[in-house]
C-alpha cells in the first residue's frame, strides 16, 4: 500500500512514460547509511527526531515533502506551539541590530522574501544572493508562488544553521497548510545541535535553483523541481564527498506521543528488496535504505496538516 501510494505521488507529478521507467530503479539505486538518533522527550517544541544519511558515494538525491494520507479528512487544522514541559532558559540567543524585511526579486507567480529577526540562536552570517543583489544578516528567507490567485510559501530555509523546510500546494479547499519536519542539506555537523555551516547561498530564479557553498569546502545544488498539490519535490546534487565522513543530509522534527507529533512512524526500502519495513519512528534501528519515508498516520495535535517527507533516489551520479 505505502509503495503504490508513493508511486500514485511520482506518476501525478512527471510524465507517464517516465513514471513506468521509475518504477524499475532498483538496478540503478544507491543504498545509503540511516543512522536514527532519535530520542523520548516531553516538550513538543524540541526537535527530538533525528535521522542522519550518510555515504561517501551520494552526489545526487530527491527530497519530497507530500500531504499526510488523512489530509483529506480534516476539518480544523492546528498550527499553535505547545510549550508545555518545555524549559527554553539555557536556549543561546544573538541579538540583531534591527529587524527588517526584503524582497530579492519579485515577479506575478513567483518571490523571494527575507526576514532579520530580533534574535536568533545562532550569528546570522552567511550572504544570500540573487543576481547581482547581496543580503547579509538574515535569519530566514521564504520562497513564495501564486497559486489559485493567492500567495503560497512552498520553502523556506534559514542561512544561519542550514535548516530548510518544504510543503506541497494547499489541499483542496484548505486556506493553508502547516510546515512540520525540517532537513539540512550539507555536511551535518553539531554545534550546540546538527547544523550546516554555509558560506554562502545564491539563487537563480530561471531555475528556481539554490547553490549552497559550504564553510567546510564544497559545494550543493538544491533545485526546486515541481511544485504540485499533490507535494513539493526537490533535486539535490553534491560536488563531491562530504568532509570527515559526515552525514550528506538529516531530518529533524518533533514526536512526543503518537497523538502529538510531526513525525511518528518511518517506512524504508532496501536495495533489492521485497517489500517496505515500517516501523514507530523511535523503535526503528536504521540501516541502510534506498529510500525512507517519515511521517504520520493518524492526525495529530500538532500541526495536524504538515507534509510527510520522502528522502530517496540516492545515485552516485550529479542531478541534472
């Protein structure tokens, strides 16, 4: 059922002729290291779900973010954070000298926005550029689209740590749905919490693509492939291994019960296997996978309508 449900996703999204040539990858598929750092925790707000890729090999990747299957069913979506059992005191915090707001580039369906906040946890050092315009200082930077005559934040990611986060087009008639679990894209290391250093981010907007430079050396290319009601799909590429065998990509998110959670329960395919393993998000071992997906299947009192998300087609070659 999860394998022709993610195959249902692909096939509304490309062409039919290459969604047949999808399903037979298997040959040409790339199984990478999981390692699931995950960790029981009481306060929702802490993002206690960690999964970790690694392998020397990867220099190519997709990233989904797609509705939850009970997406259909809800009637009043949650958004509100839930600080109970949560101590915030030992958090660090660096001061900025304003707060502001900018606009890169604007066109009818597409722009980029970015935003300095009071404080954020980490120094917001790393330049963001579009074209010949430089922007330094931000915390936070939105990818926005029009869509059914309305504005749509699809992406948004923030320079100082590294952390992005996608979501599909509204559901149906939704007015808009929540953002839940966040991913790094880089060499992941930990300072304080897994971060990746960046040196800096240009964007193209012909290609709606991301070049990440990396303080650690090298480089990525974060290009947003489709963006469709039924998920937002993303093509990484990597200019070679990661330094000191760091972990490529990580996922983080949240789980506390699995009534309150952004990520409860993972599923995982193996290179020439048979079937899908799934499993509780925090009993899972981690191994190596050809693809994995995290997300939910019952609602939840936290964030009920964030996207689940899909990390796959891992190759040893570069994306196109």
């Amino acid at each position: 059922m999860i394998r022709s449900f993610f195959l249902g996703i692909a096939c509304a999204t490309i062409a039919a002729t290459t969604c047949a040539a999808q399903q037979n990858i298997a040959t040409d598929e790339l199984a990478v290291s999981v390692a699931n750092k995950s960790e029981p925790v009481l306060c929702a707000e802490k993002d206690n779900i960690a999964l970790e890729f690694t392998s020397p090999a990867v220099r190519s990747m997709r990233v989904q973010a797609v509705h939850p299957a009970y997406i259909g069913m809800i009637q009043t979506d949650r958004f509100a954070p839930d600080f109970t059992s949560c101590d915030m005191a030992s958090d660090p915090a660096f001061h900025a000298d304003d707060s502001r707001r900018v606009t890169f580039f604007e066109t009818p369906d597409m722009w980029l926005t970015g935003y300095t906040y009071p404080s954020f946890w980490r120094p917001a050092n790393t330049p963001v550029r579009v074209g010949d315009r430089v922007e330094n200082g931000l915390h936070l930077v939105q990818l926005w689209v029009r869509y059914r005559e309305r504005a749509e934040e699809v992406l948004v990611f923030y320079p100082p740590d590294g952390y992005w986060r996608a979501r599909p087009l509204t559901f149906g008639d939704m007015r808009l749905t929540a953002y839940g679990s966040s991913f790094l894209i880089g060499p992941v290391e930990t300072k304080g919490r897994p971060i990746v250093d960046l040196k800096s981010i240009d964007f193209d907007p012909a290609t709606k693509t991301f070049t990440l430079a990396f303080n650690r050396g090298g480089s990525a290319r974060l290009k947003v492939a489709s963006i469709e009601p039924t998920g937002t799909t993303l093509e990484v590429s990597y200019s070679g291994a990661m330094p000191d065998n760091l972990p490529f990509a990580a996922m983080r998110s949240m789980y506390v019960t699995e009534f309150n959670a952004d990520v409860a329960r993972v599923a995982w395919r193996t290179k020439g296997g048979q079937a899908w393993g799934e499993s509780p998000i925090l009993s899972w071992k981690g191994g190596e996978a050809t693809e994995v997906w995290a997300g939910r299947v019952t609602p939840s009192i936290h964030n009920l309508s964030a996207p689940d998300m899909v990390f796959g087609r891992f190759s040893d070659k570069a994306a196109k």
